[in-house]
C-alpha cells in the first residue's frame, strides 16, 4: 500500500466528490444555458456547488466564479486588474505589490506584466522563517502608482501563513485593492472574507479533496474586473464557455466536506505532522525545519536532513512506497533550489536537501511511523553516499 505525504501537490478525491461527480456524469448531460428541463438540471447543480463554495469563505454566491483553477484565477485578477482602465500611453504603469515566494502563477504573469512595460512589480522579502517584511510592505502599500496587491495566504512549500487579516486592513487603510492566493489554505485552516477583508481570492478544488482542472475566483461587491474568457454569458458574462458541470460540482461537495470537517482537519493534520517531526528528530540527527513553526499549515513540514540530497532520498522513498515532494510538485525534475527557500536565506546547496512532507486525508499514524522509519535508514545511507 503506498503512503501519501505530498497533500500539497494535489490530493485524492474524496469519495463523496466522485459519487457526485460520476453521478452528473452518468444522468446529467444538461447545458445549464439551455433553458428546458435538461438545463435547468444543469443549471441548479452549478448553483447549489457556488452556495457551497460561498459559505465555506465566507462571501455572497454571486461572488463566486467558477474557474479552471488557481493558475487561471490569480491570472485573470493580475491581468485584469492592471491592465483594465489603464491607459497604455500614460506616463507609469500601475505598481503590483507581491512577496518573493508567491507560487509562480503569480510570480509568471508578474514578470510578463513587467517585461511588457504593462506594470512595475515590488517583490517584498521574508525572513529567514517566511514572514513578509510588514514595514517594507507597507512601505510599497504606500506608494503613489500601487494598484494591487497579491499575496499568497499559505505557502505551498512551507506551509508558512501569512497574517491576512492585518495585511488586509493595512492594504485597506491605503486604498489598495488585495488578492489573496488561498489555494492552500482552503480546507486546513480558517479562509473567512468575513473576517479578511481581502478584494478577490483565487483557490483550486484539487486541493482539497476535489477534481483538477477547477477552481474558484472570488471577486467582492463592488469590484470589477474584465471577463477572463469573452465569449459567452456564463458566468455573468466574466468567464465566457459552458461550464464543467460536473467538476463544478465536485468542487462544491469538496467545500461542504471542508466546512463540516474543518476543526477536527486542524486537529487531525497538526497531530499527525508533530508525530511526524517529533519522529524524524528521534531517529534522525541534524535535520532543520523551515518556516516559522507557530504560523504553519497544520498539514506541512518543511525538512532539511542535512547533507542529504533531497532528490536522492525522494527517489528511495517512492520505490519503497512513499510520496514527498521536494518543493512545489510544479518544480519536480527541475534542478534549480526553490526560490521560497532561497528567498529565506537558504543557500542553494541547503534548499536542495530540503523535504517537504504534507499528509492530508486518508493518512494515518501507522504511515507516519513507518514513513518515519524508512526516512531514518534512507538518510543515513544518502549521508554516507555524499560523503564517500
Ligand atoms: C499557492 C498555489 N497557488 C496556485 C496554485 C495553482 O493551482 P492550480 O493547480 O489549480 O492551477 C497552486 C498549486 O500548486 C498553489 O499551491
């Protein structure tokens, strides 16, 4: 049986997605534009899916569109929001306020942005444990030409969460509209825009339990943005193409699982992942955790066994059985060290021997303690490998 430890980079589906899912599949062909029964059909199972998502982050149904997942929404709300009603011949492009460990469906559209001379980009630092630089933020928040800022909620390799609701009021005492990249917080922790007064946030269903390929953008009341796909009336005319009814509905059974579970998650993870980490540091020595500890998801740890190459001991661990990540699932192959890390004072040689582990549903303490075995012996040998 294998163990599942990359929760971060996607996870199964819960069973009660896939009935509702197959269900849709099988019997409910509908086009919910069509106006006979058919569609209607259609039609309510979109509608019940955003009441879903909606009261799971805390925002009105006609809040909520419906997205091909989080890449596309935090594409759509950069684009959108610094290009729309900007003057292309006026004097300075708008400024775009992000970190330097944004996932790079932030960071990518940022830099297009920039090269075309379309926006200037502040990329604010974090300390050596994730934390953005509050004062050189505000600093950025402050200035004259900045038209968003865009931050991620929770850190896809670290599991570091920012403080979003202090962000929020100190974006909002400077008039300045905020993203938040939700897409891993939703489902493991509290994302209430009740509480966060955060303008639009993007999150994806295949992080919590849901399909790939569909997600969420959450544009607040009174914000506007241009349609991400033009082309059709769907969803209120923002993103036009008939709508993928039956991920649309595996999302909302995903957001209903997320609400209802939501406390015992926390516990859950958080117990797991300390099994987890209080194991590795019995059995194995010189390991450090990245990211402050106090402010994590409860489901990552971020570990570096020193002086072990973390592609070596990954490649051990899947052949025994074992699925981590290295970093972003997006990097894996890749050679280069994550830019979180470096971006938190990690050399490049340090970033490499860097694990990151996110259990999620479906794990249980017996795979935690023989993950944690398995890990003891393979970083023993990949230590002795580098050093022969
Ligand atoms: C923080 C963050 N933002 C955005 C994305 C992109 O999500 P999607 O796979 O739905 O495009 C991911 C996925 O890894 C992520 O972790």
């Amino acid at each position: 049986m294998r163990i599942y430890l990359d929760h971060n980079a996607t996870t199964p589906l819960r069973e009660e997605v896939v009935d509702a899912m197959v269900a849709v599949l099988r019997n409910e062909f509908g086009n919910p534009s069509s106006t006979h029964a058919e569609g209607a059909t259609a039609r309510r199972r979109v509608e019940d899916a955003r009441a879903e998502v909606a009261a799971l982050l805390g925002v009105t149904p006609d809040e909520v569109f419906f997205t091909g997942g989080a890449t596309e929404s935090n594409n759509a709300v950069l684009h959108g929001v610094l290009t729309a009603d900007h003057d292309p011949h006026a004097d300075a492009p708008p400024r775009v306020v992000i970190s330097e460990v944004e996932h790079p469906s932030v960071l990518e559209p940022c830099q297009i942005l920039e090269d075309a001379g379309r926006a200037r980009v502040s990329r604010i630092a974090v300390d050596t444990d994730g934390r953005i630089d509050r004062d050189a933020l505000r600093g950025a928040l402050a200035l004259p030409d900045t038209a968003l800022v865009s931050l991620v909620w929770a850190n896809n390799e670290t599991g570091v969460v920012l403080p979003m609701a202090e962000i929020a009021s100190d974006a909002a005492a400077a008039g300045v509209p905020l993203h938040v990249d939700a897409t891993q917080g939703v489902g493991k922790i509290p994302i209430d825009l009740r509480e966060v007064q955060a303008d639009f946030l993007s999150c994806s269903a295949h992080k919590l339990g849901g399909p790939k390929g569909t997600g969420a953008l959450v544009v607040r009341a009174g914000r506007s943005l241009p349609p991400l796909l033009a082309g059709g009336p769907q969803e209120r005319r923002r993103r036009g193409g008939t709508e993928n009814v039956a991920g649309i509905v595996g999302l909302g059974v995903a957001c209903r699982l997320a609400r209802e579970e939501l406390e015992e998650r926390g516990r859950r993870y958080s117990a797991l992942r300390d099994r987890l980490w209080s194991g590795m540091q019995k059995r194995i020595p010189d390991l450090r955790r990245n990211g402050a500890p106090e402010s994590v998801l409860p489901n990552t740890l971020n570990v570096e066994i020193c002086g072990a190459p973390g592609e070596v001991i990954l490649q051990a661990l899947d052949l025994e059985g074992v699925a981590a990540s290295a970093g972003a699932a997006c990097h894996s192959g890749a050679i280069s060290p994550s830019h979180v890390l470096t971006a938190m004072g990690r050399t490049p040689e340090q970033a490499r021997s860097a694990l990151r582990l996110s259990v999620g549903h479906g794990v249980d303490e017996a795979q935690v303690d023989h993950a944690v075995s398995l890990l003891a012996e393979l970083a023993e040998r990949a230590r002795k490998m580098e050093a022969s």
